[in-house]
C-alpha cells in the first residue's frame, strides 16, 4: 500500500504542504500519498490516533496544533524539546511515534540557501509567539554574537531568552529599547504583516550590509520587508523558502532522503506571481 502523510490544521484550505511535498516525491521517485485535512479544534489527539492506527506514517501539524502534538508524541527530538512545539510527528520502527520541530532549521537552511551566514552575527529577533520558538534553537546553533528578542509584549520576550538562556547570549528588550542598536539580521517573527502592520522600529537600526527576513510570504513585499528596504538593507527575504525548508526536513525525517528545495521554491514563487497577474 501507498505510504500515507497528512497536514492537520484549522483552517487548511492554504495549505501548500501538499503540493511540495508531491514535488519531493516526485523529484526522489518516493511512492507516498500526501492530503490536507481540516480537523476540529477539539479533535486532534482522537483524529491523530484514529490517522496512525489506519496505518499513516506521517503527520504534519500547523495552526493550532502545534502544542497538542507535543504532548502527543511518545518521543521528542531535542528541538521540538527545546520550541515546546511539534510540527512534524514520524511513526517510528518500533511504533513509537516521534515528535519533531523543522521550522526553526527550515529557515536556517534557507538563510543558507541564500548564502547568508549567521556566525558572530547581531541579530534581532521581532516577536516572541510559537514561531520565534521554534526558531531560537536552530539560530542560537550557528553561533551568532547576540541575540536580541522584542517584543510587544515583553514579559513574552523576556521568558523565551530565559527558557533559552544556556544556548548562547539572548536577551529580551522592548521594541522602545532598540533605539540607538544596530543588527546584521532583523528577523520579522510577529504576525503583524498578516494585518499589514509593522512593529515600530526606530530608525538607524541595520547595520551598513544588513539582511532582513520575515516568516510571512506573499506575491507581494510584505510591510517589514518594505520598511527594510528603504532602511538600507542589502538581502531581503520572505518565509516561503522557510516553509519549503520545514517540509523537506519532515520528508528528511520520513524517508531518510533529502530532496531538493531550490526547484521547488522557485515553482511556488512563480505560481504566487502568476496568481497575482491574473
Ligand atoms: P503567534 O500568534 O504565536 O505570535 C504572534 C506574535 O506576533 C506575538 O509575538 C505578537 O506579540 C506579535 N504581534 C502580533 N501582532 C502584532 C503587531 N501588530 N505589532 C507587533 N507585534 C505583533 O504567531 P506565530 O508565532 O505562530 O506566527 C508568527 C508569524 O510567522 C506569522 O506571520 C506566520 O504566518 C509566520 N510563520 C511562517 C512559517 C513559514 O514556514 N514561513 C512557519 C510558522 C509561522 P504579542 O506577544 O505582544 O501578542
């Protein structure tokens, strides 16, 4: 029989993790079949059960899921531990299944992909929600020189630098605080650019060959990405390369094959473009 996979999520319908990951397959010759499914807000863990004990190897787990699946999975990698969060949950040989993080090192590799390095960076990191969680782990790991959290509501930022204190030199500020700092990396982790919103970032504040990224995508530069250029910053990227980075390491994690992402990215930006012509 064909190897199932799903995404659980609440809404779903978005969801491109479907479409990439038939690319991977494709692109590897994996036999798999892989659906979205809108589940109930209060049906998780009966809907996860009900999905393995049908024989399914793998889930993918988004909005709002992430912490359920956590404490669903029987076993935890140590940076699904670290975020508190599981996006990916792998049925495992012995049956256990495993619960994983890949969105923090989906935007790593990404940034890799772009050729940006993160060693004895200053980086600012916006926002302090379950994104920025899961991405603290995979930056504190490629050893920047600081890392700084704002966000809007502080005490937020202030028990994420805490929790990941023994990692490396985080520390929490209010947005108000930044005035007069300088980064080499602004990561934009808040959900304001869904509303079209942007923290309020003193002027000044990249450093001469900045780079600047933001989780959200879209066929258009979200607002922190317009703000940035015309702050002076040199690299601009969105979170499209994150989610299509995330989606190979959970495929990484179930076939222990590493498809390529490049091909993919440039596929689903060029479908963003089109939609936005048409
Ligand atoms: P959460 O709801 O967990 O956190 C939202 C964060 O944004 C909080 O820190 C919140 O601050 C802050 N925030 C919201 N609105 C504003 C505003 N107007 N001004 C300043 N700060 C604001 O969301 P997630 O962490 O799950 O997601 C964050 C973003 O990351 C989303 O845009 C999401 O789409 C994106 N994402 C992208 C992924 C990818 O693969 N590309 C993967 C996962 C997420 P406060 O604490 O004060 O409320």
């Amino acid at each position: 029989m064909t190897d199932q996979y799903a995404v659980f999520g609440n809404p779903i319908n978005h969801s491109k993790s479907p479409v990439i990951h038939r690319q991977f397959a494709e692109q590897t010759g994996q036999d798999l079949h892989y659906a979205k499914q809108l589940v109930e807000v209060d049906a998780f863990v009966k809907t996860a059960q009900a999905f393995f004990a049908e024989g399914g190897k793998g889930l993918n787990v988004t909005i709002p899921f992430k912490v359920e699946a956590f404490h669903f999975a029987q076993q935890l990698t140590p940076r699904a531990q670290c975020a508190g969060a599981v996006n990916t949950l792998a049925l495992q040989a012995d049956g256990k299944i495993l619960g994983d993080n890949t969105d923090g090192i989906g935007m790593v590799h990404d940034m890799h992909n772009l050729g940006w390095e993160l060693r004895g960076k200053r980086i600012l990191v916006l926002g302090a929600g379950g994104a920025v969680r899961g991405i603290l782990q995979p930056v504190l790991a490629e050893h920047p020189s600081q890392v700084i959290i704002a966000n809007r509501t502080v005490s937020k930022a202030e028990e994420l630098a805490a929790h990941f204190h023994d990692l490396g030199d985080v520390k929490a500020k209010a947005f108000e605080a930044l005035n007069g700092e300088q980064f080499d990396i602004v990561i934009n982790g808040t959900s304001a650019s869904l509303s079209g919103d942007l923290p309020p970032l003193p002027n000044g504040l990249l450093s001469s060959n900045a780079s600047c990224y933001d989780l959200m995508y879209g066929a258009e530069p979200t607002v922190f990405l317009k703000w940035a250029a015309e702050q002076g910053a040199v690299e601009l990227a969105d979170g499209l390369g994150m989610l299509v980075g995330q989606a190979a390491e959970a495929f990484y994690l179930w076939r222990q094959i590493r498809p390529e992402v490049v091909p993919v990215i440039t596929a689903l930006r060029r479908q963003l473009n089109e939609k936005k012509s048409s």
